[in-house]
C-alpha cells in the first residue's frame, strides 16, 4: 500500500505544517483543531486554509465522515482553530473505516491485483467499476444531504455499490493506492455544461494518463464496457474537461486503449479496412477511435449503413445498435442477436 499525497508535496512549508495539523485533528475527529499554538507565528490567510483544507480531503479519500465543503473557524488574537463539521460518530467511522478495509482487501484478492502487472491490474479495476458499481443519478440530482453523504465518498462505492463521480474517484484512488499504484483526484468541469466534475490521474508503469471512470461507466451500451476515457493525454481529455490545474502533465498515450489495441484510424479507408476484416472473421462488435478530417459523425453513418448490408452478407443476422462520443472521436457498433 502506498500514501499518494501528491496535494501536499505541491504545498509550501507553512501550509504543509497545516495540512498535518488538519489531517492529525481530523483523524483524531477532535472538535477543534489549533493551527498555530504561540503568539510569535503568522496568523494563516483563511484562503490558504481553505486551498489546504482542500487539499487534504483530495489526498486521504478515508477521511469521508468530514465535511469537505464547510470551513468554520474561530480566531482568538493569534491563534485560530478550525472547527470540522463530523457527519458520524467516532464508533460509527471506526465501524465504516473497518467495513471498507474489508471490502477493499476483498477486491485486492479477487482481482489479483498484488500479482498483475500495472497495466492489466488497471484494466481490471476499471472493468470491475463499470460492470458492479451504479452512478448515483438519485444523489447527483439532490445534492450532499444526510441521506446522500455517502454516494460522494468512497462508501458510497465500497459499501453501497453506487456514487457520483466525486465517490467514483475517491474510491478508485483509495483501492489503487491500496494496491500501490498511484492515483490522484483531479476536480474540474465537464463540457458542454461546465459542471462541476472529478476523475482521476493514475500512473501506469509510471507513466501519467488521466481516467474518466465515471463517463466510461455511464457512456457506453448496457453490458458492454466502455474505454472512451481509458488512460488519456492532457489533451485528449481537454477536449471535453476544462478548469482544472495543479496536476501532473500526461503527454503520454502509451496506454490509451484505442491505440495499444490499433484502433485509432484517421481515414475513412483505414477504418473500412479494419471493419472489412472483421467481417471475415464474423466480429460482430466494432469499437474505434477515429481523428480524421471531418469529425467522426460522417464516418459513422457511412459505417452503419456499410455494415446493415454487410453482416447478412456475411451470415450474420440480428439488430444494429451504436454509439457515438462526438467530443472523443470514439464510435461503437454492435450487432445484437
């Protein structure tokens, strides 16, 4: 297991004397937390607590039972506490701590993550959220209330089986760095409505990809997996996420799903080519990437209306379903029996 606090090593020497300051007291569920104990220091700025308070709850995602979103603090002449807002008991977090470690040890097993290579222990994780794990829409829609607390932290996943993106995240970056392999939180928006998003950065063989677990969870067809946001450069994710800043640069695409497996094409005759020996072959699923010129929604047509003809040439009979990410450039088609 490792301790991924990427947050804190970005934080100068002042702000990470109060980063661990919030972090002991907010373990210790101590109802208020001295930042400063003598007279002679600085008293902090409220933004620089509020940026290290942030900071904090994106690094330790097992911190779920403190409200991240409320800062009350209290100022006596030089010296200022915070006062966190629990949302459980003592016993009841130590009793949630206990569940989840469970859970997510169980995972470990079952998926052999301590024995894959980091590519293939990813692949997996990812796989298992998208298959086992529902998004929240009941949640999302509310809001964080005390019936929904859970669906925007890690229990929500481990416990429940069910989160918004926020949950989604903080999970994914708990059981990865569980089974030591690096995993950030990144919060952003997501286009076109500019809403508030999370996801995450993981680093596969030590190479920095960014992963929207939700999206893939939630984008594809029922009971097929979908990669569309699987291991993404900075400007690949760019092209739909905005407003986020802070994290490492991910220029690599040496693990992006569509071009480890040879299916990111850039012609309309590259990508018939590859649907041509599928249909030799009696593949009945299509999944690519395409960058060409134009866009794929041209292409996509053209393919559908290729394949509607093509597949009972072929002996294949059934029906036509697909799916499309303008903003990504991935296509999905399908024939269902």
């Amino acid at each position: 297991m490792i301790t991924d606090r990427y947050y804190y090593s970005r934080l100068s020497r002042q702000e990470r004397q109060i980063y661990k300051a919030l972090y002991q007291g907010v373990v210790n569920s101590d109802a208020g937390i001295p930042l400063y104990k003598t007279t002679s220091e600085t008293i902090p700025d409220p933004e620089v607590i509020r940026r290290v308070f942030r900071a904090v709850a994106r690094d330790n995602p097992h911190l779920f039972y403190v409200n991240q979103t409320l800062l009350e603090t209290r100022q006596i002449g030089n010296k200022m506490t915070l006062v966190p807002q629990y949302f459980y008991s003592k016993d009841e977090i130590a009793a949630c701590n206990a569940k989840i470690e469970a859970e997510v040890n169980r995972m470990i097993t079952d998926l052999g993550l301590n024995r894959l290579p980091q590519p293939e222990a990813v692949h997996k994780v990812h796989d298992y959220f998208c298959r086992n794990i529902a998004y929240d829409t009941e949640a999302a829609e509310k809001g964080i209330t005390p019936g929904t607390i859970h669906a925007y932290a890690a229990p929500g996943v481990f416990l429940e089986k069910r989160a918004v993106c926020e949950g989604i995240s903080k999970a994914l970056k708990l059981l990865l760095n569980a089974a030591d392999i690096k995993c950030i939180l990144v919060e952003g928006n997501s286009l076109p409505d500019n809403a508030p998003h999370a996801w995450n950065i993981i680093k596969v063989n030590n190479v920095p990809c960014h992963m929207d677990l939700t999206w893939d969870m939630t984008g594809g067809m029922e009971g097929i997996t979908s990669y569309d946001y699987y291991c993404l450069s900075e400007a690949d994710i760019s092209r739909d996420h905005t407003d986020f800043s802070g994290v490492p640069v991910c220029n690599s695409d040496s693990e992006n799903y569509f071009l480890k497996r040879g299916l990111e094409f850039y012609t309309p005759d590259q990508l018939r080519t590859y649907i041509r020996h599928g249909l030799k072959k009696k593949q009945t699923d299509f999944y690519f990437r395409y960058r060409g010129t134009g866009g794929i929604a041209p292409v996509m047509q053209e393919e559908i209306e290729f394949l509607q003809w093509q597949f009972p040439m072929h002996g294949m009979e059934g029906r036509i379903v697909s799916t499309m990410r303008e903003t990504q450039g991935t296509g999905r088609i399908v024939l269902l029996s």
